[in-house]
C-alpha cells in the first residue's frame, strides 16, 4: 500500500531529520502528518481522535527534546501515531495492527524511541519516574525524561501514585498533561472538573510565569511565591493540585500551537526537578467528523475521509455483538428489578451500558479509567442490597485482582462481573486480549464463573446472576458478534454448576466453554464427514464444575479434546486434567486454547488459527487423536 506523503513528510525518516527544520515549518509539517494519518485509519481502522489531537505535541517533544536518548513514553498509547511516524516507522505506517506488522501502541520491542509499551493507561508517570531514578543512580545527569498522559488515563489511581511519589524527589521528570476532556466517552468525576476550573483561570499562570521572568534573584522569587500562594484561592478558587504535590506547574496552553510548544520546552528543558505541563487539545483535531464526534471517531472502523462517513463492514450484520445483546439485555432486566445497577470504568458505549444509561440514568456509573475503584465501589453497593453489574474488558480486570479477592470474594458479596472481551481481541493485540481471567478467576474461593456458548445463554446467565445470592458470579463473553439471529428468547434460570450435553458421540468427546463452542460444534459436523463420532458437551461454568458431567464423559470416552478462548494454563483444560487425575480416569487428553505466549496482533480468524482452536485447528485435532489422515 502506497499512501501519499505532502512534501515536508517525505523528507522526514528520522527525528534528525526533523530537527533539521526551521520552527516557521512546523505547522505545514504538522498538517501533513494530519493528513498522512487520516489517509491511513480511513482504509486500515484504528484509533483516529486521539492521535489527531497529539500531532503538534508529537512534533514539539522530538524537535526540543534528544530522543530516544532522552526517554518519552505516551500513555494509552493510542494516541502515539504521530509519534510512530517521526520515528522512522512512516513507511509501514499502514501495516499497523494487521498481522505481522507495526503494533497500534508503542512496544519496546519494536522501535528504541519507544521507550515503554503502554497498551493500557495511567502507566507512564511511574515508569518515567523509574527511568530518571535510574538515570540519576548511573550519573547521567543529562538524560530527560517526558511522561505524555491524557485521554483520560489521570483518572486512575496509579497516576497519583506516581504523582505523589515524583513530587517528593529531585527527578528530572516532566509529565506533559493532554487535556482534551474526553476518553473514549466524555471524562467524568471531580478532576475534569478541577482541570477545566484551571483552565479558565489563566491569571495565576500569567502572573506567575511574569514574575519568574522579571525577578530572577532566589530570595525575591521565594517571597513572591508565597504571596502568590496565599492568593491562590481567590484566583484559582482552589490551590493548584499539582504544585501541592511538589510539581513546578506550566499551562493551560494551547496544545495545537506547535511554534510556542517548542518555546515552552525548550525552556522546561532548562529546570531541573518535576514539572506538568498542561496543554489543552482538541480530540479529533483537524477532522470535522471527529471533532464533532469524538467518542464514534475515537476507533470509528473504516471511513470516507472527504465526508467522514463511517462505512460499515460487510459479514456477519445479521448478528448482534454481544456488547448489544448485554446492553440490551440489563436494560431488560433493570425494568423487572429496580436493585439492579450498571458500573463501568470508561467504557460506558464500549461495553453498551449506555443503552441502560438512556433509560436508567440514576443507576448506571460511569466511573472513570479506574478499575480498582468500579470492583470496589460495586462491593459496597452490593452490602446494601443493590444488584451491581460491573462490566469491565478482560485485559482491563486484570488491574482490580485484589479488589476481586480481598473486597468482593472474601467478604461473598454478590458482584455481577460482566467479563466483555474475554479471549482474543484481534488487531489491538497482546495488550488487550482477554487471554487471562479465567485462570486468574478459578482460584479464587466463592467465585463462580461462566461463559455463554451464544446470546440466548449470555441472557440467561445475566437472569440467573441477578436472581442469585450466592457471592460473585463472572460471565466472560467475547468482543463482537454472536451466533443467533433471533437471540431476544424468554429469560430462563440456570442451575448454577450445572453444563449441557449438545451432542452425543462414541468416538471422543469435546469439552467446550464459551463462544468457542459454536467452532468446535462446526468441526464435529467436518468430523461426522469422515466418519468420526464426537460427542459435545457445553460446560458452561468453569467453576463450580460440573462433576457428574464430567464422570460421565470420562465413564464413555478414552479421548477427550477441551476447547477454550482462555490460556490452556490454570484453564477449562487444566481444571479437566486435574479432575481426571484425581479421580484416577485415564484417558488421551489433548487442550486447545491460547498457548503459553503473548499473542500478537491481527484479525481474529487469524489468531484463533494461529492458537488451533478455530474450527479447522479443532478438526485437525480431532483427526490427530483419532489417527485419521
């Protein structure tokens, strides 16, 4: 794929080569890279907003700033396109998130100007802080160290340890803030508030940055600083939260105007210790559609970059997502029962809690990019009698595990956790694929967890979950379509523990859980072709198991095969293996599901052959234990 570059980009492989330029040329510069990115996502979706809301700053941090001696690391790294293709990754730009090519977010291992991968959020503050630290105990005293944060990720609880621990150290750490107030949905709670009460106070800065200017003598800056504090509230209405952590704070600025951030980091440069600069972006900047519509334009798939019409992939239509059969679905059961509440962590339209949200908007929270705090605010609810569904993608639950264990399944209290994009998640790649919570699940004690084959059972687990009092109940389902045309079927109760025999069959046995089910029950129709016949059985629950069933299969089969969307390591197979050692059954068992790795980034149908577990991969497994050519 050849995409166009303007005149100035083309001349552009390196930062050396853009250090080269004359300030004056930088905003042509920064307008290309517009462009040049737009060109790209509209044909190869990913993150647009967010990476067209950085461009200036991207330009502006590698013009001043060393790299990659100097360390820079963007947090959610989504919005680091610009950054990729100022460092000598502009040509294979357009092979990112496809299989085999660049990755969406920075990865070490892929470019040394990419100094920490950052596929998740609110990282970059601590591991910039780590870097100056061990720049400052190997006595490089030159090195800098940038932390470019935004997009939502300083609402987690992780920025303001690091915060808090930045500001009682010398570092030479500067954490550029990007206030574009918005994450994916729009930014909510106290801080979005106290930053844009910072932005409409200029004053304070103004006067501030004058008399830093004009009174260069320690003593005389020492005095005016304290009156300047002990005015802060009647200008600023609050004192500064960054400076009260020891931060030496610059901004609001306009974080489009490339020419004065290089003035400004240039100076910044000069001073030593830990400072925030505050820039206030645009998300979407310099596309009409996605400045209008930044949270459908934060990934909006594959557009018409002259009109921004969102076009609308072909394949499976017929399905619903089961992001919408969820959505839909608690909407339902929020009409049958007023206890029942919606919790996520900055995922409100990602997940389709905001369909209750539109009917229900006193009991759906969104919380903000802060995981910990939805199990845990979810826990407190449940001790007093509401039903809290909190909904949070795998990849992302992986940050509130001792919430899980110390606040919800010691106490068996009755948190829904909704488990959106469990299994492997395609183009975002290792960052993000669900790979991990059924095993980092199982061992926890009153947990109960599950995983619908298809729609029909993710609704009737929803019912069964809010209907129960038995503790924390898990359903993990995967990101995107279903299965079911007519999926919308009469809600059922389900007994906890108990699975399902689909298919019966003499020959071997598959155990299922989950979407992948539907894979393995088309490769036993492939099997039946050739003669082999395979029993099925949906195992529904991963814990507690269904032991009868299993005593079953183990009782009829001397080959059994387990299916599943999770690591094969502490998952449905190992659960399986355990059972039948303990219980002294001897049998050919062979596993199937994530293998021990990180998987790469790519399209699903890809990945899952790549893993062995789509239908061709199970069908090739099933010819193997049955030594059939």
């Amino acid at each position: 794929m050849t995409i166009k570059q303007g005149d100035l980009l083309s001349t552009i492989n390196s930062t050396a080569d853009l250090r080269r330029l004359e300030p004056s040329q930088l905003p042509r510069l920064c307008d290309e890279i517009r462009q040049f990115i737009i060109d790209v996502v509209c044909i190869n979706p990913g993150h647009l907003g967010a990476s067209l809301g950085t461009v200036e700053m991207a330009v502006a941090i590698h013009y001043v700033f060393d790299t990659p001696s100097d360390k820079l690391i963007w947090d959610v790294g989504h919005q680091a396109y610009a950054h990729k293709i100022l460092t000598g990754r502009k040509d294979d730009f357009h092979t990112y998130r496809t299989y085999k090519g660049l990755s969406g977010f920075p990865r070490m291992a892929e470019s040394e100007y990419d100094s920490f991968g950052t596929g998740h959020s609110s990282t970059s503050i601590s591991a910039a802080l780590g870097m100056a630290v061990g720049s400052a105990v190997k006595h490089e005293d030159e090195r800098k160290h940038i932390a470019v944060i935004g997009d939502g990720s300083m609402t987690a609880g992780l920025a303001f340890e690091g915060l808090n621990h930045a500001g009682s150290t010398n570092a030479d750490i500067l954490v550029i803030l990007n206030d574009n107030g918005i994450a994916i949905d729009n930014n909510v709670g106290a801080l979005k508030d106290y930053l844009i009460s910072i932005t409409t106070s200029q004053f304070y800065n103004r006067l501030k940055g004058k008399v830093w200017k004009v009174l260069p003598w320690r003593r005389i800056r020492r005095f005016i600083n304290k009156i300047l504090a002990s005015t802060k509230l009647a200008i600023v209405k609050q004192s500064n939260l960054f400076e009260a952590l020891n931060f030496r704070y610059f901004g609001p600025v306009d974080g489009h105007d490339v020419v004065k951030l290089v003035k400004l980091l240039k100076g910044l440069k000069q001073i030593k210790g830990p400072k925030l600069l505050h820039c206030i972006t645009v998300k979407g900047k310099g596309f009409d559609r996605a400045e209008k519509e930044q949270t459908r334009y934060h990934a909006p798939g594959v557009f018409d970059k002259y009109t921004g019409d969102i076009i609308e992939p072909n394949g499976n239509s017929k399905f619903q997502k089961y992001q919408t059969v969820f959505g839909e679905t608690i909407t339902e059961l929020a009409a049958m029962n007023p206890r029942i509440c919606g919790i996520t962590p900055a995922m409100l339209s990602g997940c389709s809690l905001n369909i209750m949200m539109e009917k229900y908007p006193e009991r759906v929270f969104d919380v903000g990019i802060a995981e910990q705090h939805a199990v845990t605010f979810s826990a407190g609810m449940a001790t007093q009698g509401i039903v809290p569904f909190c909904n949070v993608y795998s990849s992302f639950l992986q940050r509130s595990y001792d919430q899980i264990i110390h606040d919800v399944a010691l106490q068996k209290l009755p948190v829904i956790f909704c488990i959106d994009r469990g299994g492997l998640v395609g183009e975002d790649g290792a960052t993000h694929h669900g790979s991990f919570d059924l095993a980092f699940l199982v061992s926890i004690p009153n947990m109960i967890i599950s995983a619908p084959m298809n729609e029909e059972e993710l609704r009737n687990l929803m019912f069964t979950a809010q209907e129960s009092n038995h503790g924390p109940f898990s359903i993990r389902y995967p990101k995107g379509a279903g299965v079911m045309e007519n999926w919308r079927t009469e809600f059922k109760s389900l007994e906890i523990g108990k699975g399902r025999k689909l298919r019966d069959g003499n020959d071997l046995a598959i155990l299922s859980i989950g979407h992948p089910g539907n894979y393995a029950a088309d490769a036993i129709i492939e099997a039946e072709k050739l003669g082999i016949s395979v029993a099925h059985y949906d195992m529904r629950f991963l814990k507690p198991m269904d032991e009868n069933l299993l005593h079953e299969v183990f009782a009829t089969h001397k080959k059994v095969i387990t299916v599943e969307d999770g690591t094969i390591i502490g998952g449905l197979g190992s659960a399986v293996l355990g059972f039948m050692s303990e219980h002294n059954y001897n049998a050919k068992l062979v596993r199937l599901g994530i293998p021990d790795r990180f998987i790469e980034h790519g399209s699903n149908s890809i990945l899952h052959r790549e893993c062995g577990y789509d239908a061709k991969g199970i069908l090739r497994s099933i010819r193997s234990i049955m030594k059939v050519q």
